[in-house]
RNA sequence: GCACCCUUAGCUCAGUUGGUUAGAGCGUACGAUUCACAUUCGUAAGGUCGCAAGUUCAACUCUUGCAGGGUGCACCA
C-alpha cells in the first residue's frame, strides 16, 4: 500500500506538482490529444482584466470552464480552451489613474506615450499574476495559444474589420450627442452610463411671452427653441414664430416649434430645447433642423458664450444664474423635482451630454441579425431566460460610440482633416491630404472603446481569415462569462461574429452569477469581505474552493459563497482520499480474476445508473446537480452504506464474496475518480497516480465512464 | 413607466419535462466511536414550498392576480 494514504490528504502538497505534470504532459493542448474519437470542442476564454488580482469571479468562471474543458476532453473530443487578458481600456486607465492620484501625479501631465508606456509596464507585470492565479485554479487552458488584446495579429483584425464596416457604411463619423465624462475626459457609450435618482429642482422661467420649466437653467445660452406639443391649444398661435426671451445677459431669439415628445401635462407643456448638452433635445433639433449652440466646456465649465457666467462650474452656474432670474423677475416658481440622471458608471459624476465628432456603429441590422440567431437556436442562452433580455436590448439598440479619449487601447486608424475636420478611415497609416480639401491629415488621437476590439475575440484569437485554428475550431462551442456582461460582451461579439465570418461564434451560452460573501453581500475591497480564491486555497485547498463554487449554483444566480461550505468538501476531498485508502488496504494482492455475485451486480448497476444520470447533466450544463450528486453518492451511499456493509464480507470467511466485493469496490473508484475529476481536478489526479491498477497514464484524458 | 428574475428548514441554497413521506450544506439537540476517516458515525428537532384564485386524477412545479425583494432598460424638461 501506497504510504501517501496514511496522512491526511494535503492540498498545498500536491497541487502544484499535479499542475506541473499536466502541463508537461501537453495534453492541454488538443493537437497532442492521444485517443481524439470526436470532433473538436472549443471555449475561448474570457480574458481577466489584466489590472489586479484574481478575484473570487474569476474562480467562478475557470471552475465552469474547466469543468466543461476536462469533461469533453475525458469524452473524447479535440478539446481546446484558449486562455487570454484583456488590457481593459477604460478600465484600466481608470484603475491606473487612481494609482497616480495616490502617487500625487496627475494624468494630464503626462503624454499619451507616457501614459501607455506606463500603463503597458503595469499590465505586463499584473498579467504573470493573473496567470499564475488561474494556474492554481487548475484551468487546463491551452497556454501555447495564449492571446492579449494589444497582440499585433489582434489589432490587425480589429483594423480589417473597422475598415470592412466603413466600407459598407457601417461605421461612421458623426457630430452626435454623446455621454461626456468631466472627470475622465472621455466619451462613453450609453451602456458605460448608470442612472441614479437625484433631488432636484424645477424651475418656472419667463421665456418671452411663455413660461418654461427646467432643471437646467444655466443651459439657458445654449437653447435655440421652445418646443410645445402640437394638440396644445394654448400654444397654437406660437407655433413657427420666433420669439424673443430676456436673459440676465441679453435677449436670446428662440423658434417656437411644435413636437410630439413634449408633454402637455408637464410643467408649463412648454419645453426649451439645448440641443447641445440635451439627449432629447439633441433629437428635437435634428427633426427641426436646429442649430445647436455649446455652452459648456469639456470641464464641465461654461464658455464665453455664457458672458459673465463663463468659467463657472455647472453647480455654481447655476445657482448665480437662478439668483439673477430671481432679481430680473423672470423666475416665476420652484418646485421640488426627483429624478434619474445619467452618471459615469466609474465615478459617479454626472454626464454631461455633448456634441463632439466620434465613431459610431450602425447597430440597427447588426441587432436584427443577432437577434434572428438566438430565435432560430443557432444560439442557447444558458439560463434560457436571459433570451428575452438579449433581444429586448437589441430590438431597442442605438446607435454605438466606439470613439474614447483615453490614451489606454487600441488607437483609432483614422485621419483627421485639419482644416476641414474631414474623416478618412487609413489602416496602412498611409494617407498625408484630404481628399476632400487637400488639408493636411492628423492622426485620429483616440482610441476603440475596448469592447469594439473585445467583441471580436473569438474569431481573432483563432487567426481569422486564414489560420488553422480559426478553419479547426471556429464556430466555437461554448461562451461562458458572467451574466453582467451580456450587452458589453456577448452581443457585440455575436453581431460581429455574424458580420465577420458569417457565423455564430460560439452555440451556448453560459451565463454566470455573481459570488457574493456568506452575508449575500456584494464583495468589494472597501467593505472587507473579498475572497482571495489565493488564500482560500492554501488553507482548504483548490477542488474544496472549486466544489463550493459549482455545488447548488444554478446557471445565472448569485451566489453566496461562505468558508464554511469551503471547509466542508475540504472535508469531503479528505473522505474520498480515505474511501481510497480503505480500499486499497484491503485489496492488496487481491488482482486475480474472480466472476461478481449477484449482490455485487446489482451495487454496480446501480452505479452504472448514477453514471448515465450524471452525465446527462454534465451533456446539459446542470453542473451543479452533477457535482451534488457525486458528493451524495460517495459519501453517503459509497462511504456510509456500501463500504460499512462490506465490511463482515472483507473481514469474512468466504472467499468469493470477499473478491467480488474487491473487485466492484475498485471498479467503483476508479469511476468515481474519473466522474469527479472535472469537479476536483487536482485530488483526483493526485489518487489516480497513486494507484497501482490504473491502465491510463493520466486521469486528465482518461476515458469518462460509459 | 416597461421588461426580466427571485420569494422552499434558523442561515445559504438545490429541486431537469407536474407524479409516492419536499432535499443538501452549515447550524442546533442527543448519543456512538480500539478495527479507512474526530476532516468520523448514528438519531432527532425544524418547512401549510410569499399570499389568493384557477387548470388537473395529481401543483413547489403550469395559468392569472396580489404583496415583498432584486436586476436591467427607457424616460417628463
């Protein structure tokens, strides 16, 4: 008997070392597969923000996958899991400038070049942990395919496919109103915004011969009309007229237009139109042919349009525009207001809505062909009502901003005009005139909103057009991420995987929920609670963290994820390597052929029935019912019944029933070990090289039982 | 406002297409334990499955309404 079993199991002993032996081996990649009997079986991985430290969220997605991942290749297929980071655009501009802030350095006293150049050195360094992290989590990733974001053949990719959209006329350069940041100095697209309820006020105004309600009167400089609905008769005589309004610094001549979007019953139904800093009024004025007028500056100031305003912030504008009102007698009544306001979903600050020339998806038949996929089943949404939210959102899409002023991504390959602010599209960076004009051509200085490059990682990382894998693995199988980026992440990537290759990207999609502390509460570094799967790991060991993660968490629910449970199936690893121990104790020198009794049959028949149950969950992504099945199995049924009875047979006098008995028991785990190993990869591994009957080498592409 | 989800034991949650006495983990109480495991074993307490109506031979499961909680989207300035 093997002396490893007379101690207790030791996690830390053994994972890294197991780690190691898979890695040598090669298996982790498919072309080095011995005994492929199937097709292939791809998941691209969701690549980590390569920014911090590996999280709780990220134990959660490399446990599905890698369940997922071993399951198949045990099963026969040529079986690839493509592991990547993410440079993370915003995101790791945002994280890197409160690093800076901390530093006492700003920045905007840095170059663009600088500021990458840093930012890349810090990501480089991040990445190796981050990698390491999923390393302990036991991913059987393919690392020789390992992709980053800012990869040369990515970048390409994404440039091939921008150019392929402003061919078609699919991307363009508009004036549009955007989401303006005043802290990050960025636009941002509409999902990057949260809104939140504020308490406002609502201010009656004389404008002219009307009377106007606004939260905004400091936005009076910028409004070049009053709207009214066109039923509303006591407006009737206004309608196409221009009037002229008293301001604290002048008249200001406004058109009166009439618009089904104003609200009889709101305020005065008079509504005055900022096209400028105003989503809707941005669009009342494109269907009225306004011109549009910007008070407020990229800081959140107001500009020299405003007169004696100017260089005020909004909040300070605002009061010393309402105080004048109230002197001028043109403030009329104030009321109480409650509303949503849009905010940056980093800081908190409000969006300022401003017109500026950005790039803009048309996302309007890109949605309908992404749409037509999931409701012809070329695509499965795992929880399957998630459906429903992936088609709301893009039956009701807008148009996207894909233009960020971070120095942090992929630049644009664009030229600007200087004189004439004309656009041209230039991959090859090759184009000096305008075609238009004959001015001279700037580069574009922004970068891709990081979701237009991420959008279309499965197709990328694979080599699209002409690379093997891209012929070999794609459409991929499988995309498994969390539930909160389904707009982000997996919509754009099937539009443009639609769009691109003409195909699906991926057939499933499995969605995740988040892991939240034993309290239900979110985790987060400022209230203490986060799970450091690192350290998780050393004390319980990583298949206990993986089991508590998969074990009763349905697809798409948040989870609570609580030590305790973590220790149980540290407690549960130590049962089977017990099971083994008893076993093995017993059957020493006990190899020779012997015909089961009928008691023994029907042990193995049952477990034979377990098995196929099993697998129809693992065949229809019910992990979590698998793994709780195993774990009731073998320790309540195996451990608590079956090995409990065997013992008067082992123990006993006759022969025959004491090697069948034997016999069905080794049977019995040497399957339990190759059912369990997608679920605890590393004890199971660990076991298996420590029996001296297993025939394969290796549990990683040992054959799953029929 | 619209959409989606949730409500099951003290706590955290499972429950696949409706089908016997509704399950797990943790916790609690009592007991056992030289012979794989104190990281053990046994026994027990604990649920009118949010509320109400309906469909059905049969509802935790399907339908409708209501209440509470959560999430997403869009907004009236």
């Amino acid at each position: 008997m093997n002396s490893k079993f007379t101690k207790p199991y030791n996690p830390t002993e053994n994972e890294s070392v197991i780690y190691e032996l898979w890695e040598q081996s090669g298996y982790f990649n498919p072309d080095n597969l011995p005994n492929v009997t199937e097709g292939p079986f791809t998941i691209i991985m969701p690549p980590p923000n390569a920014n911090g430290q590996i999280h709780a969220g990220h134990a959660l997605f490399v446990t599905l996958e890698d369940i997922m991942i071993r399951y198949k290749r045990m099963r026969g297929f040529k079986t690839l899991w493509l592991p990547g980071t993410d440079h993370a655009g915003f995101e790791t501009q945002v994280v890197y400038e409160k690093k800076l802030e901390k530093e006492g350095r700003s920045r905007f006293n840095l170059s663009r070049e600088e500021l990458y150049a840093e930012i890349m050195d810090f990501v480089q360094a991040n990445k190796k942990a981050t990698e390491n992290g999923m390393r302990q989590l036991g991913a059987s990733c393919d690392w020789s395919r390992e992709k980053f974001t800012l990869d040369p053949d990515i970048i390409q990719t994404v440039y091939a496919t921008f150019k392929q959209m402003s061919d078609d006329g699919l991307v363009y350069r508009g004036e549009r109103i955007t989401n303006w940041c005043t802290k990050h100095q960025t636009s941002l697209s509409d999902l990057e915004t949260l809104s939140e309820t504020r308490k406002d006020k609502l201010y009656y105004m004389q404008y002219g011969p009307l009377v106007v309600a606004t939260v905004r009167p400091e936005t009076m400089f910028g409004d070049v009309a009053v709207a009214v609905n066109p039923d509303d008769e006591r407006y009737r005589q206004y309608i196409g007229q221009d009037i002229l309004a008293q301001t604290p610094i002048g008249e200001l001549k406004l058109k009166v237009i009439a618009d089904e979007a104003v609200e009889k019953d709101f305020g005065t139904g008079a509504l005055k139109i900022t096209p400028a800093h105003d989503a809707n009024d941005f669009e009342i004025g494109l269907r009225h042919n306004l011109p549009s007028v910007e008070v407020i500056d990229r800081y959140g100031k107001l500009n020299e349009k405003a007169g004696k305003y100017a260089g005020l912030k909004i909040e300070a504008a605002r009061e010393a525009v309402v105080r004048d009102l109230t002197e001028l007698g043109l403030l009329l009544k104030t009321e109480d207001y409650e509303h949503d306001v849009s905010v940056c979903y980093k800081c908190g600050r409000v969006i300022e809505p401003r017109i500026i020339p950005q790039w803009f998806v048309k996302m309007k038949n890109l949605a309908e062909q992404a749409v037509k996929a999931v409701k012809n089943k070329k695509i499965q949404i795992i929880p399957n009502h998630q459906e429903k939210v992936f088609c709301h959102w893009l039956d009701n899409i807008r148009d996207w901003n894909i233009s960020r002023q971070i120095a942090w991504g992929i630049p644009i390959p664009a030229k600007l005009c200087e004189k004439c602010d004309y656009a041209v599209v230039d991959i090859e960076n090759q184009k000096t005139d305008c075609p238009k004009c004959g001015g001279r051509l700037i580069k574009d200085p922004d970068t891709f909103d990081t979701w237009f490059s991420s959008g279309q990682w499965p197709y990328a990382t694979l080599g699209y057009p002409t690379g093997e894998d891209y012929r070999n693995f794609y459409p991929t199988d499988v995309m498994e991420t969390a539930g909160d980026i389904l707009f982000f992440w997996v919509a754009r990537m099937v539009m443009f995987g639609l769009y691109r290759t003409g195909q699906v990207p991926f057939q499933t999609v499995y969605l995740h929920g988040l892991v939240r502390d034993a309290k239900n509460q979110k985790m987060s570094k400022s209230k203490g609670n986060v799970i450091d799967p690192a350290v998780i790991a050393r004390k319980y060991g990583t298949d206990a963290l993986r089991m508590a993660l998969v074990t009763g968490n349905a697809a798409g629910t948040d989870m609570a994820l609580s030590e305790d449970r973590i220790k149980g199936y540290k407690h549960f690893a130590n049962k089977i390597w017990n099971i083994t121990r008893f076993i093995l104790e017993n059957s020493q020198g006990q190899n020779s052929p012997v015909d089961l009794v009928p008691a023994d049959e029907k042990l193995l028949a049952e477990f034979r029935a377990l098995t196929a149950d099993i697998t129809t969950d693992m065949e229809n992504f019910r992990f979590h019912l698998a793994s709780e099945k195993i774990y009731q199995y073998t320790w309540h049924t195996l451990a608590d019944v079956i090995l409990e009875e065997s013992k008067p047979l082992i123990f006993g006098n006759n022969e025959s029933n004491r090697l069948s008995r034997l016999l069905t028991l080794n049977i019995i785990l040497l399957d339990l070990l190759k059912l369990l190993h997608p679920f605890m990869p590393f004890l199971t591994e660990t076991i298996w090289q420590s029996l001296p009957q297993t025939k394969e080498k290796m549990l990683l592409t040992a054959r799953w039982p029929e």
